[in-house]
C-alpha cells in the first residue's frame, strides 16, 4: 500500500500549520535533525514521536501510522467488542468482528492491533471448532511472536497450537511444538517461569495423549518441583492441575483429588473462567473414580460448570466434554437413559470428525448403551470409538477401546473371529 513516510506526514502537517523547521525543533531539537527526520534519513525515537506529535496538534498513532484517530477509535472499538464476544461465548460473533478488524486497510498500518486481531481471531476459530483454519492462524503468529518482547504471550500462542494440534488428533506435532518451545525457555535461561511452567504443562498433556505416561510422570513431578520453586499462584495451579491428571491416568485416584482440590484452593487468582471450567471438570471426574459414593455431587458440580461454561469462551470441544462427563456421573447413579440423551447431544456438537472428545463421547455412550441391554448398539458405538482413537494416534486410550469392545463381544456371544480380532488391534495400539 502506498502510504506516506513517516517524514513525509511530518512535513504535511509542519507546512500546513505554516512552521518552519527551526520553529518546530525549538528549543529541544535541531532544524537540521528535523529536516534529516523529513527526508526519512533518521527514525526518530518514540519519546521524539511523543513530542512532535504534540507539536503538531495530532496524536502520536497518526503520526507512526498515518490512520486518523477516528479510525483507530473505531477499530480499537471493534476489537473490543470481538473480545467481549470470544468470552461471552458468543464464537461466531468473535470471529467476525475479528475478521473485520483484519480485513481494514487501515489496520495494516497498525502492527500491534492487527497481531491483537489475529490473535483473536485464532482463538475465535478454535472456539467454533474450525481446528484447521485456527491452526493454520497460530503458526503464522509463532513465527511473528516474541519470546523476548512478551514472553508470557509468545508461550500462549505455543500452547494453543499445540493444543488445536492434539485435538485435531496431531498429537505428535502437538508434542513438537510444545517440547520445541519449552527448550527454547530453558536454553533463554527462563525456565523458572509461569511461561515455562505452561509450557511444561501443556507438553505434559501431550504426553499423556500419546501414552507415554513414563515421560509424563517424570515431568509431573518435574512441574510441581518447579512451580513451587516459583511460589506463583499460577504456575502452582497448572502444575498441580496437570499432575492430577497423571495421576488419574496412572489409576492413583485419592492423590489425583488431592491434587486438583489444591488447584481449585488456587483457581482463584485465575482470570480465564475458561481454564477454571476445565479443572471443575477433572475434579468432577476424579471424584467419580476415587469415591464412588460421591457421584451425585460430582453431577452437581458438573451441572454448575455446564451453566458457567455457556455463558463464556468455552468452545464446543469444552461442552461436549462437560456434557460427556455429565453422561458419566448419570451412568454411575444407574441414569443410562439419560446418559444416552446426553452424549448424544455432545456428539451433535462435535461433528463426525475424528477428535478425542469424539471418541470419549463415544466410548460413555457405548457404557450406557451395555446398562441399557442394547448390545448391537453398543458394539457399533465402541467400534467407531476406536476407529476415531486409532486415528488420532491415541495409541493407550485406542487399546482400551478394542480391549473393552472385544469384551463385549465375549459378553454378547458374537462370532469368535471379531472378538479375537478386537484383542489383535487392542495389542497393536499397546505396541506389542
């Protein structure tokens, strides 16, 4: 786009408000800088910017960028609003008033908004579900992104990629990013921070996805060492969130609760209510597992949890999880009706595509179909189950499903050659 220098939009304004070069520079600057900053021959510092700007009766936006003041304001305007959508929850109404601020010609001229948008709209993308174009948003932010400027920023582009990356069912490339990203803090001499603590925490996540629950116990530990070395609220929040996991994937389920009621202690300095959805949602399964008894105020908790995540960012993938999870508490309470309808409406959300909310939705369902005595049903829900979690390379979680599938076709009396078929992909997803 031709736009005016810099030098230029100075001179326009200096000759239109009939100032000679020695008056504007008076008494901090000199006419001959003044005339080496007009002919672009010297880039002045913000602090000069700040002065002239002053100076010339206009703001120091228009002088840098050249868009009027009233553009900015309606585009700082529109942002606004977009992010005030992205946390109402309101995903589709983001994403285009997002694509409005990127689609400005004005905009270009403005770098830190436009990274704002980008940004936004990245966020907004994944929100909707639409994993490829969300993906494709974040690379190009990773690449433009900082770790020196804003090292807690340059982290969360890193863990959204990583994450969308796993959730499209990419979990290599998920953990790629994530381990590539964390070395980078450890060799920038930054590990003892809450940027690397994220980092290590959402490479944890990945670890788990892909069953390597060796590495995953080892940097669970690794993470609460480190986070209480910090002694932050958040770094100790994720950390603890991320080792009840393990632990609940381990079969280690009182410790598991142990730990993510810590977290939630601290869930309170947390500001994305998005992020507190999410721990309510463990501990709720947790609960389940450790303390069976106590499934009813696990369903309660999950309920509350289902209200607050509609009313915020939370995206579709968060719903279904909620409402899978919601299917799991009224399986445990001998509601396998209901559970049926509820997954059934996380599935809806989620669309055919293979994603690990997918396959776990599928894998309730097939739970409460088995309570239900529709067997045929069931051996058709697990089947796609497994087929979605092979896949998306979920090799532990995958063995699981045709480990259960072939037991429930012992269980149905089904012809011998499926069942034992079941059990040979069960072991090849264990790599044996």
């Amino acid at each position: 786009m031709d736009r005016e220098t810099l030098g230029q939009r100075i001179r326009a304004l200096r000759i239109r408000q009939g100032v000679s070069q020695a008056q504007l520079a008076f008494p901090e600057l000199s006419d001959s800088y003044i005339s080496l900053i007009e002919s672009d021959k010297r880039i002045p510092a913000p602090s000069v910017i700040d002065l002239l700007a002053a100076k010339l009766n206009c703001s120091a936006t228009y002088l840098v960028s050249g868009v009027k003041e009233d553009v900015v304001d309606e585009l700082r305007m529109t942002l606004d609003y977009a992010e005030i959508a992205l946390a109402n929850g309101a995903a589709a109404e983001a994403r285009a008033r997002f694509a409005e601020v990127l689609a400005s010609a004005d905009a270009v001229a403005l770098p830190d908004m436009m990274h704002q948008a980008r940004w936004g709209h990245a966020l907004a993308l994944e929100a909707a579900g639409e994993l490829e174009e969300a993906i494709a948003g974040l690379r190009a932010l990773t690449d433009q992104a900082s770790a020196e400027a804003d090292l807690e920023h340059w982290a969360k582009v890193h863990v959204a990629l990583s994450r969308c990356l796993r959730e499209r069912g990419d979990i290599s490339a998920g953990v790629e990013v994530a381990e590539n990203a964390l070395r980078h803090l450890i060799a920038s001499g930054a590990d003892s921070t809450d940027a690397a603590v994220l980092l290590g925490a959402t490479l944890l996540a990945a670890f788990i996805e892909r069953g390597d629950l060796v590495r995953a116990r080892q940097l669970a530990a690794q993470l609460v060492q480190r986070a209480e070395r910090i002694g932050g609220a958040r770094a100790k929040m994720t950390a603890y969130w991320e080792a009840a996991y393990v632990a609940e994937i381990c079969g280690d389920y009182e410790n598991g609760v142990t730990l993510a009621e810590r977290a939630l202690m601290l869930a309170g300095d947390e500001d994305d209510p998005r992020h507190i959805g999410r721990l309510r949602i463990i501990y709720a399964g947790l609960l389940m597992r450790a303390r069976p008894d106590q499934a009813e105020n696990a369903r309660e908790l999950l309920s509350r949890v289902r209200r607050e995540i509609n009313a915020s960012s939370a995206g579709e993938i968060d719903v279904a999880w909620c409402l899978t999870e919601l299917a799991r508490a009224d399986i445990a309470l001998g509601r396998a009706a209901e559970a049926v309808t509820l997954t059934d409406e996380a599935l809806d959300l989620l669309g055919d595509a293979p994603r690990r909310a997918t396959a776990w939705a599928l894998t309730v369902q097939g739970e409460a179909c088995v309570r239900l005595g529709r067997r045929e049903r069931a051996i058709e829900v697990l089947t796609r189950a497994a087929d979605h979690l092979r896949e998306m390379e979920s090799s532990r979680d995958a063995a699981q499903a045709w480990f259960d599938l072939a037991e429930l076709l012992g269980e149905t009396g089904a012809p011998e050659e499926p069942r034992l078929t079941a059990y040979r992909r069960a072991l090849t997803c264990a790599g044996v």
